[in-house]
C-alpha cells in the first residue's frame, strides 16, 4: 500500500494487432499490473475489448489484470470479466444505480473490487462504500480515451481520498495523463498505483519509461 509505487500499464496504448507480445513486453519491462480499459461505447464515447480480450491475454502474464470497466450497466458482466481471469474489476460510481450492490457481486466472484470516479464526482459518492472496496480508482481525465491532459485539480481529490482511507488497506490509482511530469505530484497527494498509457508505451521503450515514472514518485514520496 502506501510507501510503495505499484505501475500499471495501459493497453489501451498498445499494439492490439499483437497483444500477447505487448502484454509479454511491458511485463519483462517491470511493470507491476497490467491495466486493461474496457468502454462500451455508452458510457464513455469510444469501444474497446470484452471479457473475451481479457481471456485470451491472461496466459501472457503473471502479473495482476486490473480490469477497468468504464461500462453501464456493468452488473451483467461481471462474472464474464472475473471468469476471464480478471484480478481487480474496477467499477465506476456512476455506471449504475446500485454500486454497493455491484461490488458485492464482484467479492462473492472471489476478485478484488474497486471503484471509479469521474473528475466532476465528489469522493462523497463513495463514503458509504469505502468498507466494501480494495482500491479507489480517481480519473485524472474524462474517460474515454489516452493521450489527454491530466487534470491538475483532482490531485486535492486524491488527498481527501487518501484521508478518507485512512489506515485501511485500500489501494489509491490514479488514471489518465500520467506520466514523469506529473507522477511526482500524485504520489506527493497519496496516490500510490499510477496507471500509465501513453507515457508507459511511447518510443517502445517500456522499460525506460517505467523507470522514469517510478523514478519521479518514488523521489518525491523519499523527500
Ligand atoms: C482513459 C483510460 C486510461 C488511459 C490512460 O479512459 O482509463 O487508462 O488509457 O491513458 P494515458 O496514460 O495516455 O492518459
Ligand atoms: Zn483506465
């Protein structure tokens, strides 16, 4: 938990004509989980992968999928994405009526649980569930897409989810524009799971880039 920087590569910026030796790749390059962003289309405006992707990458690693659901509704897929060999579903707070309902079905498949905030979504949404969860997830974009700004004031987000946490063993991900010039500042507000596409990815030098990643989180955390 705290004190440690877990990295999580996107996909959503890998090849996908080749994935198994993307997922292959980022794993010999050091990552720690690998992130994989499945949209519908419907809840964010762009459409991926489904639990089948999901299947069929699994056997390429060792290391935990942190399967990010950016659909709605999510409930009817959740055994499909947890069969699929997810590790952690993260669920969004707005995808659905009953979010405490749905991370209980995501316990009872026997995977860790986690749920999404939107940038605009107030971390009061979750106070009620925070007992229930294994990791918050806070968007530091609008879902939907890589390659976008960060959004600077979801670092005070991430500080108030942080004491909202307070000593329970929950993991705090940041997702969306995160890459050397901005990990320093979300480790300093509490963040301790960065996910990564475009910055994880760029050049194809993946090892590299997850240094320099870790690199700046981890000075700013020592200081
Ligand atoms: C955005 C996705 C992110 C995205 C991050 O909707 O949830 O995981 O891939 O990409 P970058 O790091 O390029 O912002
Ligand atoms: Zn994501």
């Amino acid at each position: 938990m705290t004190g440690e920087i877990t990295i999580a590569p996107s996909i959503l910026s890998a090849d996908f004509a080749k994935l198994g030796e993307e997922i292959r790749a980022i794993d010999e390059a050091g990552c720690d989980w690998v992130h994989v962003d499945v949209m519908d289309g419907h809840f964010v405006p762009n459409i991926t992968i489904g639990p089948d992707v999901v299947a069929a990458i699994r056997p390429h690693t060792n290391k935990p999928l942190d399967v990010h659901l950016m659909i709605s509704p999510c409930e009817p897929y959740l055994e499909a994405f947890a069969k699929a060999g997810s590790d952690i579903i993260t669920i969004h707070a707005e995808a659905g009526a009953h979010l405490d309902r749905s991370l209980q079905v995501i316990r009872g498949l026997g995977r860790k649980c986690g749920v999404a905030l939107n940038p605009s979504t107030p971390e009061s949404a979750i106070e009620y569930v925070i007992d229930k969860v294994d990791l918050v997830l806070v968007m530091t974009v609008n879902p939907g897409f890589g390659g976008q700004a960060f959004i600077g004031e979801m670092c005070d987000k991430v500080k108030r989810v942080r004491a909202m946490i307070g000593s329970r063993p929950i993991d705090l991900e940041v997702d969306g524009g995160i890459g050397p010039a901005t990990a320093g500042a979300v480790a300093q507000a509490g963040a301790n799971v960065l996910v990564a596409g475009s910055a994880a990815f760029k050049g194809g030098q993946y090892a590299e880039n997850i240094s320099a990643i870790r690199a700046s989180a981890e000075r700013i955390i020592a200081a």
